[in-house]
C-alpha cells in the first residue's frame, strides 16, 4: 500500500487499482496479485507517470490485453500499466491507410479490415490480444507477419518522452523487433491493400477454424515457447520427448497441443517455472535445442532463471575479419548468429580485426568462425585456437590452408587424378602466357574467395594488363583454362553430401557481380540441377567427398565444378572451406532442399566440435597425401621384377636339367616367385572366409 498511496498523492486524477488478481488481468491467471495497477487516460498522463518512475527508479511492467503474460507469486516491487482507456483504443481507417491506439485489438481490427475491403490482416484475427503486443512482438500466423503493414509506430521511452519510428528504422524479425523493451507503443499507422469484403471474410472464418481444431479450449496464454524453425516447431519437439498433456500441480500441458499450458485451476508461478524447465532440459538434452519463452513473464528474474537452470551451450560466432571479403563475413557471421539464438544457444557475435585468441573465445565452450578470406580461412587463427585447446567449428588449420589456397588444392587435385582444368603458375618473374594453355583462361588470386581476384582473358592483347593487376594482390596468379559448361556446386556437411546447385549467371561468367550486386541481372539457383543427367550429378558429389575426405576437412565444404560442355566431365575448380552462410547462400540451400534447417545445420556443427578433441589440427599436409599415379607405377615396377627374377630362376633350372646337373629346385623357386601374389590372394581369402566361418 505504501506504493500505491506514494502513486495516488502524486497523481491524484490517474485511475489507480490495489491488489488486483492476475486471474483478472491475463489470460492465464499463473500467480497472486499484483500490487498497483494504473490505467493512464491519455498519453501526457501516461507520459508524466514514466517520466515520474523513472526518475524515482521504480519498476513498471505495460499490460495489453494480457493474452501473452505470466503473473508472479511474489508481490511486484513496481507497479503495472494498463493502457485500457479510449484514448489508446481509437481507430480510423482512411483508404487504405490505418491509425489505431496500442489498445485496439488485433482480431477486432483484423474484422473491421476485412468490412472494409482491406486486405493483409485476415490471416492474423485468431491471433488474441492488442496491437500495440502484436507490433512490439511482430506477431505472425500461416506466413503473415504484422511488421509487414506498419508505416510507423509511436510512444513514450522510458524517460516519457515521445518517440516516432518508421517501418524501415525498425529491425523487424522473427517473434520481434528491435523497439527497446522499455519503450511503450501508444499508436500504430498502417497501410494495407484493396481486396473485398467476402474475399477477407472467408480467410478469417477459415482462419478461426482452423485455430478452433488446433488450439486448446482453458486458461492459456497462446504458445508457450517460440518454433525454432519451421520445419522443427516447439510443439513437436516437446511432444516427441514424450511431455504431451504432461500435469504438474494445477498445470498441464495441452493434450491438443503440447507447446499450450492449460490453467487447470489457482495454479503459481512455480508450477509454471517446473513445467516449462522440464520442457527446455528434455528437448535440449534429445535435439540440443534450447527453447525460448515466447510469453513474457512480469518477474524481471523469471529467464535469467530459466537460463541458468537448463544452462545453454555458449557460442561465440566470429564475424568481419580484415580481408576483402569482410563485408560477406559479416553477412553470413549475423546469419549464423541469428540461427544460433533461434535454436537457443548463449551465442555472443564478435568482431574479430587481428588473429589472436580473446577473452571471449576462450570463455565460450565452441568458438565458430565464420570469416571469409585471410586470416580467418587459411588456418591460421585455427591454429592459434589449437594451441589453445579450444573447441571451434570447421576444418583445422592445415585442411584451411591448403583448400583457401587454389594452387596447393590444384597440386592436391593432380595427386588424386580428380579431373580439373589445366592450369600453371604466373609470376613476376614469369610473366608469359604458358604456352601450354589456351584462350580463355581465368586469373585468379590464389587466397581470395567470394570471385575476389578473379578475371577471366579472351586473349593476348588482354593479358599483360589482366596480370598486372592480379600480381598487385599476391605474387603468384593461378592461370586455369576456361571451361565452357554448366556450373555447379556440390555442399558437404558433417560428411553428407547435399544435393547439387546449378548455377545460372546472366552473362554466363559467376563473378563477384552474379553473386552478389546483379548489375547485369540475377543469377538463377536450382537445386536439385535441371540441366545434368544423375550419373553427372553423382560423379561431382564422388570427387567433392574425395577432396572432403583427402584434404582432411571437417564439417562443411563447398566444392565447385564445371561439367564440360562437350564430354560432360565435372571438372572441379575449388573447395571453400568456410562458404557464405546467410541463409540464402548455397550452402544452406542445399541443406533445406534436403529437409535441413539452417538452426539445425549450425546447431549440429557446434556439437560435432564440442566432441571431438579441441587440439586437433585435422587434415593432411600435401607431402602425406599418397599420389596415386606413383604408387601404381611402383606396384607394376615390383611385379615386374619379381616376374624377371623368377623367368630367370626357371631358365637356370632348365638349363642345369639339360646339363645333367640339379635344377628342379631353382624351377620350383621361379614359379614361386612367379605366382606369390596370386598365393598370397588365395590364401588371404581362405583366412577371411575361415574367420567368417568361426563368426558364424
């Protein structure tokens, strides 16, 4: 009470309530009472109310309709903010321009819409509770997000002053959006397209069917947690682990749906707190998932809690690095950080400018670098993380090195007889076109990635230029001979190789412009590839899976081939041992199209580190990697002297025989000589059927 009259004395016209239920004011109706309740009549009452609490550091927590939140047991030490009066329940529609106040109900809005011919809304009227909940957590139903029709939004901060924000100054995501927790949204504008009436009317009723046969009838307040991804919602995981209408005290969750707490009767926070712990350790412990509250919790306390009882796995996801990929370094770190904390996990993202091993990387459990180029792709902050001890995701330092270098991947090619174009090295010193190439052929720095450094020559007279600006950026240029075909990209993960992505190119040439700006037009991606019979297709993922294997990679590989446009050979041109990961690049791609979310694919491979020695280098430096061609050679030169030795062994014995003199030993030792390798084949294959044998 202390609280309250302290409120009443100072705001003497401001609707004040004490001791009001939770069971009044939410949906669920988990908890006692909340303590004082204001209910501000107008946005300058509401204004000087913050601005008052703030200045007396006293907490405050904005009720909507109460469809999404959780009570507590223990008294509040603040007060709550209702904003039911008129004056945050108004609502005009002007064409196809809307106003309404943070109060207005989102199905009633969804209705008056459709009533008018507006289109946009209709597949969002089952979703209950305010705009001003529905835009702060960009609410979303079967691919409609409300953020979608916002043209600006507009409240008090936390100080009371006012505050206006367009829909294209706002960060809008999955679940949410970037407006500060404690700005309060007072009114919303909108814009939203013509339809009609019956159109918008059949798309709600069917909407709120379909919610009817789903949802759960009781005291809940919506989904409990939020989907990881769309292909692995939180209501399946928890139903897969075996929690479906699992009771604790006077909660249950849904029989219908198991990501929905019914509110069996006065049921505590507590109760809540050991239901939804349970659902996060079970479902972190089968899928390494760590579910995320999607409903608010008016105990301040009420995650970090949660948090530290079913701790997450710590990430930190490295991003930027000083090479000139580093803008797509940022790009694809953001994406994966992104995914990472969809799935849960305590990921910190981090701007990493110099190679060197920081406080953050070695307070995390996995380190993930996601640096394209330099330091950060060929291997030597991987090395420095070995001699650390540290765990992180990705190849070793040698397979880096040697796949981020395109001459020492060419060398490596040529010793496994994988088919690739042909190539030579130019120099400042050797600055010739190679006479044993011809036109076109293609430039390319060998330790850049992302088309960087590369160009491609049509002729002579273009190739002294073409040099020299190559030779600006490294001191020796791979020179490779243009191959006229169809591009493709082959994607492994963890040793599973994903389908194929052909690639089209507007002007036929996958430079930095096809991947990234689309000057001349956008490239086309198709995977499963269109143009290519499946025994080409086969035959690429073969050799990509050689190379994974051969230059002792780990977790992700990208590898490029071009099939020839007259033998239809793949011909592959390199491997990227860290590719783009937004989650539009190919990597990715290939990884939904085979039923992998992009949460789980970065998921799996912060696990995989986490197994497996955090010192170990991996791969194979070039002089371990066996050259084929010379042990071939070397077979068929040691065959064909024990074949002489033991010719010569026989027409000794001959000779002797003819002589009178003993020779059959010498003739028995030749065709033993002769015929070893074929006795030692017979007998190896008698000792493994007779091993078969005794198994049996």
């Amino acid at each position: 009470m202390k609280l309250f009259n302290k409120i009443a004395k100072k705001f003497p016209a401001l609707p004040l309530k004490s001791g009001v239920p939770y069971r009044e004011i939410t949906t669920l109706g988990v908890g006692s009472v909340l303590p004082v309740l204001a209910e501000p009549e107008s946005v300058e009452q509401l204004s000087e109310l913050v601005g008052y609490l703030n200045s007396k550091r006293i907490a405050w927590f904005v009720f909507g309709a109460g469809s999404n939140v959780v009570g507590m047991d223990k008294p509040y030490n603040g007060i709550g903010i209702r904003l039911s009066s008129k004056a945050f329940s108004v609502q005009t529609i002007d064409d196809t321009n809307v106003i309404c106040g943070a109060y207005v109900r989102l199905p009633r809005l969804a209705a008056d819409l459709a009533e008018a011919g507006l289109g946009g809304l209709s597949p969002l009227a089952g979703i209950p509770g305010t705009i001003g909940g529905a835009v702060r957590m960009n609410a979303g139903a079967n691919g409609t997000e409300i953020g979608n029709f916002v043209r600006k939004v507009s409240g008090i901060d936390e100080c009371g002053n006012a505050w206006e924000k367009l829909h294209d100054e706002i960060n809008w995501r999955y679940r949410g959006c970037d407006i500060p927790a404690n700005w309060i949204i007072t009114q919303v504008e909108f814009a939203f397209t013509r339809s009609t009436p019956e159109a918008e009317q059949k798309i709600i009723s069917d909407e709120l069917a379909a919610r009817r046969a789903r949802e759960p009838f009781g005291r809940t307040a919506g989904c409990v947690f939020r989907n990881v991804s769309s292909v692995e919602p939180a209501g399946m995981l928890i139903d897969r682990c075996g929690l479906r209408d699992c009771h604790f005290g006077n909660l249950a969750l849904s029989a219908k749906h198991a990501n929905y707490i019914i509110n069996l009767g006065s049921a505590s926070e507590e109760e809540y707190f050991s239901l939804v712990s349970t659902c996060r350790r079970a479902v972190a412990e089968k899928y390494g998932f760590y579910l995320q509250l999607e409903q608010c919790c008016i105990d301040p306390d009420f995650t970090d809690r949660l948090n530290r009882f079913v701790p997450a796995v710590k990430v930190n996801v490295l991003a930027g690095g000083t090479s000139s990929e580093r803008e797509v370094s940022l790009q694809s770190a953001t994406a994966v950080y992104n995914a990472l904390k969809r799935a849960g996990l305590d990921a910190v993202l981090s701007d990493i400018k110099s190679c060197r091993v920081t406080d953050t990387m070695k307070n995390s459990h996995v380190v993930y670098p996601v640096l394209h180029g330099g330091f950060g792709e060929n291997g030597e902050l991987q090395k420095h993380l070995e001699r650390e001890g540290i765990a992180f995701v990705g190849s070793g330092s040698v397979a880096c090195n040697l796949i981020m270098d395109k001459i020492l991947t060419k060398r490596l090619l040529d010793r496994l007889m994988l088919p690739t174009a042909r190539w030579k090295i130019a120099t400042r010193e050797n600055r010739e076109f190679p006479e044993e190439l011809k036109f076109p052929v293609i430039l390319k720095v060998p330790d850049e990635g992302s088309t960087f450094g590369i160009i491609k020559v049509d002729s002579l007279e273009e190739w002294k230029e073409a040099l020299d600006k190559e030779l600006k950026l490294a001191d020796e240029i791979l020179v490779e001979e243009f191959i006229d075909g169809i591009e493709i990209t082959v994607p492994i993960i963890q040793g599973r190789v994903l389908d194929a992505i052909e690639i089209r190119s507007p002007n036929g040439f996958y430079d930095y412009d096809a991947k990234y700006l689309y000057k001349n037009g956008h490239t086309e991606y198709f995977c499963p590839p269109v143009s290519l019979s499946e025994s080409v297709i086969e035959e690429a993922k073969r050799s990509a899976l050689i190379l994974y294997r051969a230059a002792g990679c780990r977790d992700i590989l990208r590898v490029d081939f071009i099939i020839g446009k007259n033998d239809n050979i793949p011909y592959m041109l390199e491997g990227n041992a860290i590719p783009g990961c937004t989650e539009t690049s190919l990597v990715p791609k290939a990884a939904k199209a085979s039923g992998i979310s992009f949460e789980r694919m970065t998921t799996d491979m912060v696990y995989a580190a986490l197994r497996r020695p955090a010192n170990a280098a991996g791969g194979y430096t070039l002089d371990n990697v066996p050259n084929t061609l010379l042990v071939n050679i070397a077979t068929w030169m040691v065959r064909f002297c024990c074949w002489c030795c033991g010719v010569f062994l026989l027409a000794i014995g001959v000779y002797q025989i003819q002589h009178n003199m003993p020779g059959i030993p010498l003739m028995l030792s030749g065709i033993l000589v002769i015929m070893a390798e074929s006795i030692f084949n017979l007998l190896n294959k008698m000792r493994k059927n007779s091993a078969t044998g005794k198994k049996k």
